[in-house]
C-alpha cells in the first residue's frame, strides 16, 4: 500500500498573514510558514493584547508540534513577521529553514525592532538557496525566488512520494523583480497541488498604479508639478520602494533622507543585490534618530555610523527653506520637519505609499495631514498579485489542484480559476 501524503492547512484559509501549511507523508511532516497573524479568523479583529501574549488557547499559536506529530523542519517563505513570526514557539529541536536574504532581513530587524518583534532564534537557523533543492527526510524542497515587496521572498516546491506540492507564498508580477515569474512558471509544471495566496481579490487593493516603475514616475510627475518638499509614508523594509524614491529623487537631483535603519538595510542587502543604493556622487543622506543611533552604537559599535559620515544630515543641515528634498522618516519625524517647513512658508507635499488599511487604523496621519495644511496623495501599488496576475500565474502552471491561502476571499477562487478546492482552517486534504 502507498504511503499517504496529505496536507493540512492549519491557519490562512481565511485570513491575510499567519499562514501555516503542513504536509505529510506518512509519519514524517515539515511545516510551511509560522507567522504572526493580524487578523482572527473571517478577518476579524484579534483579541487587545492577544498577539503580546501568544498562547494556543487565544488562538495565536497553533497546536502543531506534539510528540506525536513534531514536524521533521519548518520551511520559511520570506521576511515577514506574519510568515515567520511565531518561529520563537517553535521546539529547540526542530529546525527552521530561511533564505539568506531573509535571515539578514530578521537580523537586521533585530537590532532595530522592539523586543517584542525580535526572533532570539534566527543566528542558528540552517539557510536554503533559491533553485538549489535540499532533502529533509523524505521531502525535497527547492525554493524560487519570487517577486514580492520582501526583498528575498521565495515560493516552495515540495516533491515527495511521487506527488509535487507548490506553495507561491506570497508574490505579485508588477515589482523590480517580476522577470523571475516567467522562470518560476517554466520550472513548476503542473503540480499535484498548488497553494496559491489571494491577497488581492479583496476591495482594499486598488491598482490606481499598476507596476513600481509607475509609483516612481508619479512621484517625479508630483515633484515637478508643485515646488514643495515631499514626504513619504512607506514601509521603511520594502526595498523596492526605496528605489523607486531613490531613482525618483536622482530624476529630480533632489536629496534623498532615510533613516538609519533604511540605510544599514540597503548595507546589508547589497551582498545579494550589488546594484541597490547607495552609489557613488548620488544624493542620499542618511538621518540618526536617537534611538536608532543608541541601538546601534550598543549592539553594532560607532563604526556603522562612520560609515555613514559623509551622507549624515541632522536638522541643522536641512535648509527649510529649499524644496530639494524626498524624505522616507517615521511619523514622528515625518511631522516635526514637515512643521518646520510649514513654518517657513514652504508647505510639503504629503505621499502615501502604503497599504490603505493602515491609515485608517492610525490616526496620525490625518494629524499629520491637518498640521501640514495638506492630504496625503495615494502613490502605491500592492506587494502583492493583483487577479491579472494571478490568472496568468496559473494558467501557466497549470496545477491538477488549486487551493487558496492567505485571502479573505477564498470562496471568490473559483470565479477566477479552475481545479479549485476550498478548505477550511484545519482542513486535510488527501494528495
């Protein structure tokens, strides 16, 4: 009798982040992502406190390493806290695989980040690389590397007992990276399985801008329509995004100001990538907020901020009376220069360029706003597929078995693709 490979979907079937997949062959197991999720199940809000205190009774952590059922590993798609988050709870004994890329991501993070966020972990994670597969058990695994606004992101092809299971984890087609689709698609032929995220099949994710490149052409159309000094909100680790502004700014000779958790990022990242800023006569500089400055001086030494000497800018460098600037800073910042500015007569643009959900969750923004005497101007597009995407996706894999992961709307698949197959959290399915 052949033994059974199955997969469970512990966590994602109808939530966006936290998504845990297992699967099985038969006594064997390796668990695919362990996040922190940031929602409840159908969306809803976690519990005040729940995710500071993660537990199996509140629903944060998943029952998922019993003696019975440890798994042999646990595989990791990419740098973000709702794939890898919960990788503290998992067993010392049980090995936690990452890509280079995101091991660097988590350990810079983990000089920056609050306690809280930081994974104790990780210096002794075993790493894989992308297009190289690697045995654990009975399973082989090869990781892709995907398109996606954490730089490093990887899907995951398990083969096992004759049977192939792909897991895109989560990606989109419209970034700096997205010629890797086409690479993926020709090596991923139709899997017994694929678990494919549909982040974007919700109504939260509008494609006013369709690829990156557009985000950087209208935020150079911006600057050359209104002589004012910009400001960003953005996720200070998309490094696609930092490009798109760094180039913005090059197109314009305006100076670029990140912070000094963007600038040690790009450091790291250019192991992996040599043609991310900063370069040679460009005009980046670089800002120390205290707290990044005493976190870096306790745990890296002042070497790191010798090394940013020449393009270092505090407040008593930045004229604000010039509108030649881009700056990508924390809120905080973002409004005590932006009032500064205001206070000379040089009202700033306001650019938001992040997933629209969090500004209606902070109201800083709108604060930020007022103080300025200016809106925020939507300049984003998604980290994630949009359904164009998607489709072509599969259509070029063509999985025997879709399933959908990490979407709110699991249920809308099959409007869009064939071969679909809904579970629910904790579902099994028999490969």
């Amino acid at each position: 009798m052949a033994t059974k490979t199955t997969i469970t979907l512990h966590r994602g079937a109808d939530t966006i982040g936290g998504s845990c997949i297992r699967v099985t062959h038969g006594d064997d197991s390796i668990v695919l992502d362990y996040g922190m999720p940031l929602m409840g199940p159908g969306g809803e809000p976690l519990e005040p406190g729940a995710a500071e205190q993660p537990g199996v009774e509140n629903g944060i952590l998943l029952d998922i390493c019993s003696r019975e059922e440890r798994p042999l590993a646990f595989i990791i798609s990419h740098a973000h806290p709702d794939h890898y988050g919960l990788v503290d709870y998992v067993p010392a004994d049980v090995p936690v695989y990452l890509s280079e890329a995101s091991k660097s991501l988590i350990r810079v993070g983990n000089v920056f980040y609050p306690e809280s966020m930081r994974v104790r972990r990780v210096a002794g994670c075993p790493t894989y690389q992308p297009g190289k597969a690697f045995t654990i058990g009975p399973f082989k695994i090869t990781a892709f590397l995907m398109d996606h606004s954490a730089f490093g992101a990887c899907s995951i092809l398990v083969d096992v007992g004759g049977k192939r299971i792909f897991y895109t984890g989560d990606f989109r087609g419209h970034g700096r990276k997205s010629h890797v689709n086409d690479h993926v698609v020709r090596a991923v032929q139709r899997p017994d399985v694929m678990l494919m995220e549909g982040t974007t099949l919700d109504d939260g994710h509008p494609a006013t801008f369709p690829d990156e490149q557009s985000v950087e052409d209208e935020v150079v159309r911006q600057i050359q329509e209104r002589n004012a000094p910009v400001f960003v909100a953005g996720s200070g680790s998309n490094i696609d995004r930092i490009v798109s502004l760094y180039r913005a700014a090059r197109r314009t000779g305006r100076e670029l100001v990140i912070d000094l958790y963007q600038a040690y990022l790009l450091d790291q990242l250019k192991e992996f990538s040599q043609g991310l800023p900063p370069h040679t006569g460009d005009h980046l500089r670089v800002y120390y907020p205290h707290a990044q400055r005493n976190t870096v001086v306790n745990q890296l030494g002042d070497g790191v901020l010798r090394q940013y000497h020449s393009r270092h800018i505090n407040k008593a460098k930045i004229d604000f009376n010039s509108p030649n600037y881009i700056f990508r800073l924390s809120n905080y910042f973002t409004r005590t220069f932006a009032m500064e500015f205001v206070a000379n007569g040089m009202p700033p643009h306001l650019v938001y360029s992040m997933w629209q959900g969090y500004r209606d969750q902070q109201p800083v923004f709108d604060k930020i706003a007022e103080l300025a005497g200016s809106d925020w101007k939507y300049i984003h597009t998604s980290g994630h597929a949009y359904t164009h995407t998607l489709q072509q996706f599969v259509e070029g894999i063509r999985p025997k078995c879709l399933l959908p992961v990490h979407t709110l709307r699991g249920d809308d698949f099959s409007r869009y693709f064939q071969n679909v197959i809904r579970l629910d959290n904790g579902g099994m399915l028999d490969v």
